[in-house]
C-alpha cells in the first residue's frame, strides 16, 4: 500500500494549485460581489473556464473519459487530492467542469444515453456549454428513501407526460442550465424498485415551473436548490434515459461517485478552516496571551488534524474501491465516508468560527457557510441514519456468515482463580 500520490498526480496538483492563487483567488471577491446582488457571475465564470480549459484542467473528475473527449482520464483516487483544491472555494469546481450536479449528470449520461442523446446532451456538457440539474427530491415525500418519489411519469402515445412536484434541484437557475434529470414513477406499480424511470426534460419544455429558490439554513445559492412544478410536462419518448423502469438502478449508480466527490471537497474546506484557524490563533490575544497558548484551542487544532486526516484516508480507500471493484462494490465504504465527511466538516468549522470569535459567524470569513454547507451534508444524498443503517446492515450480515466463530473467545468454564478465596 502506497500513501504517495503518483508523479503525473502531484504535478496536476501542482498545476491546480497555481491555477487557483493566480486566477481564482483574486476572482473571489468579484464572484461573492455579484452574487450577492443574485447576479451568477456569469462572464467571470466562462473567462476562467476558458483558461482552464486551455491549460488542460478540464474534466478530471470522469474516469470513462473517452480519448476524443475534452478533458484528462484520472482515477476516482487520482482525482482526489484535486477536488480537494478545488473545494476551498465552494465555486471554483465549475471552472473545471467539475461542479455538482454536472459531474453525476455527465456519468449518468455516460452510462446510459443513446448516440442522439449524447450528441445533444452530453457532449455539450463535457465542453462547458450547458448546465444541467438533477430533480429527485420531493417535498411530500420522505426522499431519503427512493421508492417513495411520487412525480408520475405517463406514456401518452408517442409522448411522456410527467406530473410532480421537485425541490433542493441545485443549479436551475444557472442561467446556462439546459436540461432537468427527472427521476419519477410509472404508471405500472407491481414492483417498487422497477417502476421508477429517468427522462430528460429541456428547462424550457412548457409546464415547468420554478417556483422558488430554497435557501439552505438561511442562505440563497445564486445558481438554486429550487422547488420546481411539472404541470403536465411532455417530451417525446426518445427522452427516456435508460430502460423504462430502470430509473431506481440509474439513480444508485449516480449517488456514488456523486456521493464521493462531495466527500473529498469537505476534505479541501476543512483544511482551510484548519488553516485559518492556526492563523487566527496565533495573531489574536486574550488575557494577555496569544489564543494558540490556550490548551483548549490547541486541543482544537490537534483534533481537526487528526480528524481530517483520518477522513482522507477513507475517503481514498473508498476511492480505490470503486476504482477496482466498481460502486456497487463501494456501496458501505461511500456510506462510511458520507457520513464522516458530514460529521468532520461540521465539527472541524464549528471549531474555527469558535477561535474566531463573533467574525466567524459573518460573511467576512468563509467559515459561516462551510458550517452550513457542512450541516446540509447530512442531508444531501441520503441523510446520515440512511448512511449508518446501511454500515451496521454490512457488519451484521458479517456476522451471521461467521455464525459461531467468535464463542472460542468465551470461556464461561473457567476454574475460580486459586487465591480468589484468600482475597475475600
């Protein structure tokens, strides 16, 4: 086992790194200033797009990248120590073509679009021509378990018509989303996990509605978690992606790596915090001594390192897992990691804003919306008890195969110790 990152890696990473102190960090101020006013800072974003592209940091996050496709063919755990970068800034993933929920759109696409659908879809997306959002959360239902969505899905002729009510549809109101995943259930009910299909809705098909922008703990993303209305919403039936009834399987394939890459930018915001939280402490006084001679603080500071290196760790076991085995194979290791990642990045920001003191909470440092960021994440693809029922399933079924292989550890029939009666 090899915990060093191979050497076209940590050149990429060199790269990356340069990319972002150069053009991002000095955009920063510019893109929060705009976005403030609920303006998505739209030319910022292509003019950067456009130089990343040009110098080759494009698409890293696809492992199925094909030759004749824009971009550089990594590994989920060659990629990364690359989202990691990328995650300091909450916006900076969309500048390599990176950012959620385009990337888990572009796999899903890659898995199972038809020659048509690609030409329209997917091969605008891999250029950073188009945005696309994914619609499988519902208000009236409890989503965190998919049989439930309720969003109907009708054939009519040579026409789908789709009923229903969406909401946290992140990025539809990306002035460049063109097109809505939309997972919903078919008219034929007989099995719960075979009725469900996925279709490909163009934003301006008629019937749908944006009817807000959800704010997450009080703060409005620029681009949207939307609640979205479909109102008898018709596209043709070449829009099916996949197999009618095979929207539940899709939707599973699409949460892990989308699940993982979440998980690895927590690791890039917490080692920011981490950052700035030593500075912090070394440059502000209390009492007459720096906060970092607080033995507390220091307890702070040891934890989150400790604590985010032990993530990372499983994050990229998970990442080779689905590397060599696939995701299905990674279904417990990403549930693991999803939700140590949740945990880590809330624990790790509370403690930064705390060093910070009353600065932390505005938004003046980015530690606020981190924290909130972070406690979203025990939300966003599957609620943490979600996550935690499927760990504790995996190591009972572990333990029903080994059946009585643990009674040797018992030893009931012990003979009282000789000098137990002398003790009394």
């Amino acid at each position: 086992m090899n915990f060093e990152y191979p050497p076209h890696v940590v050149q990429l990473q060199q790269r990356l790194q340069a990319f972002y102190d150069n053009y991002l960090l000095p955009a920063n101020i510019q893109w929060h200033h705009q976005a403030e006013q609920g303006i998505y800072p739209l030319e910022l974003i292509n003019d950067l797009k456009a130089l990343a592209k040009d110098e080759g940091l494009w698409n890293l996050f696809l492992p199925a990248l094909r030759s004749d496709e824009p971009g550089t063919r990594l590994s989920n755990l060659e990629y990364a120590p690359l989202s990691e970068i990328m995650g300091r800034l909450p916006w900076a993933a969309e500048v390599f073509n990176c950012n959620a929920p385009d990337s888990g759109n572009m796999e899903l696409l890659h898995l199972a679009a038809s020659p048509e659908q690609y030409q329209r879809w997917l091969k605008p997306l891999l250029e950073g021509d188009i945005r696309s959002c994914f619609a499988m959360t519902e208000p009236d239902v409890a989503s965190s378990d998919a049989t439930n969505i309720a969003t109907r899905i009708e054939r009519d002729g040579e026409q789908y018509v789709i009923n229903g009510r969406k909401w946290f549809t992140t990025g539809a109101l990306h002035p460049n989303c063109k097109l809505m995943i939309v997972l919903g259930r078919n008219a034929d009910e007989s099995s719960s996990h075979q009725n469900h299909s996925m279709i490909l809705v163009p934003m301006d098909t008629p019937g749908v509605q944006i009817v807000r922008n959800v704010p997450l703990m009080h703060h409005y993303a620029v681009e949207g978690h939307c609640e979205v209305l479909l109102s008898n919403v018709r596209v043709p039936l070449d829009h099916l992606l996949g197999k009618e009834g095979g929207g539940f399987s899709l939707a599973q394939a699409r949460l892990g790596p989308g699940r993982i890459h979440h998980c690895m930018r927590t690791i890039g915001q917490c080692e920011l915090a981490l950052e700035l939280m030593c500075t912090r402490a070394l440059e502000r006084k209390a009492f007459g001594r720096h906060l970092a001679d607080f033995s507390n603080v220091r307890d702070w500071i040891a934890e989150s390192r400790v604590e985010i290196d032990q993530a990372r760790l499983l994050v990229l076991r998970a990442a080779d897992t689905i590397d060599r085995l696939g995701n299905n194979s990674a279904r417990v290791d990403v549930s693991a990691i999803k939700l140590v990642a949740a945990r880590l990045q809330t624990r790790v920001l509370d403690r930064a804003i705390q060093v910070f003191g009353a600065m932390g909470m505005t938004a003046d440092t980015p530690l606020a919306f981190l924290w909130t960021w972070g406690r979203a994440l025990h939300f966003i693809d599957g609620p943490d008890e979600v996550h935690l029922r499927t760990v504790a399933k995996d190591e009972l079924d572990k333990a029903k195969t080994r059946g009585a292989a643990c009674a040797a550890y018992f030893t009931p029939n012990l003979p009282s110790h000789p000098l137990a009666g002398d003790q009394q």
